[in-house]
C-alpha cells in the first residue's frame, strides 16, 4: 500500500501497524469508524483485508487531504469527513470502530508543530471523551478497539465500565523485553459479559533489530511512505 504522509508534520510509526494486527485477529465486518485517521493507514489497511463500509474521520484538513489522496491511489473506497469527534454525533451506526488516538500527557515537552500537537497530545481528544462517544456510535454488540499509553490503564478500564464496555482482550507492546510496556492494545465490546483475556507481550525489538514477530507485522501491512509538501 503507497502512502502519502507529510514531510513536516506527524507520521505513523510501528504502533499503527502493531494496532492493525491486533484488530485483524478478530472477525471484522460490517460498518466501521477510524477515528483520527491521519493518512488514512489504519482504515484503509482495513478495507484493503476485510469486506467492511469505512467512514474515517479527522479533525485536520491536512490529515483529509492525505486520506482521500491515498483511498484514491489505493482503490479503496471511504466516506471520509473532517470533523471533531468530541462534538460527534453519530448514534448506533457501527459494528467496530478503531483508533489510534492522540495519548501523549500534556506535561510531555510539546513541539510547535500545530499538525503533530494535534496528533499526539491528549487535550486535543481527551480519553473520557473518546470512550463515552464511542459507545454512543456503536450498535449494541460493537466493539471499540485502540491502543494507549499503558500508564492510563487504570483510568481506561474506568471510563470503559462507565460507558458499558467491557473490554476482553488486551495485549501490551514493549519495546525490547528489558524494557517495560509503552503501548497497550485494547479490544473492548458493548454489553459484554465476558472475561478479560491478557495476550502474549508484544517485543518489538530484539539484539538492536526488529524482533521476528515485529518483521512479520511489517510483511503483512506491506505499506511504501512517501514524503509530501501540503
């Protein structure tokens, strides 16, 4: 997959590709929303795989940009909007809804780019407010899956339970197995009743290169970026 990202500005990096490889391991289908797309990766890696009606939303013009340009390059059909999903109002429309959401803290050193603040910083699209109107969008047996700075889980399993979402599989990323969790993934469904299951550890990196299963990832997204001016 050909992907246009920004030269000066914010670019996925491993934790998108990571993300869709744990949503490929569940049945996907039917409606469904990639929140903050960016460049359009995560959603249409998803179209691309599964038979699904992909509407992603952003709240950049830059980031629509791209996303339309690399649907259209790729042959992937998407309704792709540019709105704040804080102010979101759909309801009960989707079977899964996916993201790769902004978690940095706000005490974290910012950059003065206006495009990569909005993408990484929390303030922007605050986790109580992503969880509550993810449920709000999702039909009653959807499932909400997304990845976030593992430091939060304590507060994500609160406002999961707070929005009736229970979430029943998790897997954490790190990046080398001497160093502690910096990604957790989180597969949580509405009015589910089932067990929490924790997934084997995810280790990126292994002897200063990228582990097995990490290469194997990167094999299966097969995605080639390409630098652009907007």
């Amino acid at each position: 997959m050909l992907l246009y990202q920004l030269q000066k500005g914010y670019r996925f990096n491993s934790d998108t590709h990571f993300l869709y490889d744990f949503i490929s391991n569940f049945s996907i289908k039917g409606e469904v929303l990639d929140i903050g797309c960016g460049c359009g990766i995560l959603g249409l890696l998803m179209a691309r795989d599964f038979k699904i009606s992909l509407t992603q939303i952003d709240i950049q013009k830059e980031n629509i940009f791209l996303s339309e340009k690399n649907a259209q390059i790729n042959k992937i059909k998407s309704n792709i909007l540019q709105m704040d999903f804080k102010k979101s109002e759909f309801r009960n429309r989707f079977d899964f809804i996916v993201s790769n959401p902004p978690f940095y803290h706000n005490d974290h050193i910012k950059t003065q780019n206006i495009h990569i603040n909005k993408s990484r910083y929390s303030k922007h699209l605050p986790l109580n407010i992503l969880i509550k109107n993810a449920s709000l969008a999702l039909k009653p047996r959807g499932y909400f899956i997304f990845c976030y700075d593992p430091k939060e889980l304590d507060k994500i399993f609160i406002n999961l339970k707070d929005c009736n979402l229970t979430p029943e599989f998790i897997k954490f990323v790190h990046p080398n197995k001497q160093k502690e969790a910096n990604l957790v993934m989180i597969a949580s469904r509405k009015n589910s009743k089932a067990f929490l299951k924790i997934l084997p550890p995810l280790f990126a990196h292994e002897n200063g290169n990228f582990s097995e299963e990490a290469t194997e990832i990167f094999k299966k997204t097969d995605t080639h970026s390409i630098k652009c001016e907007f």
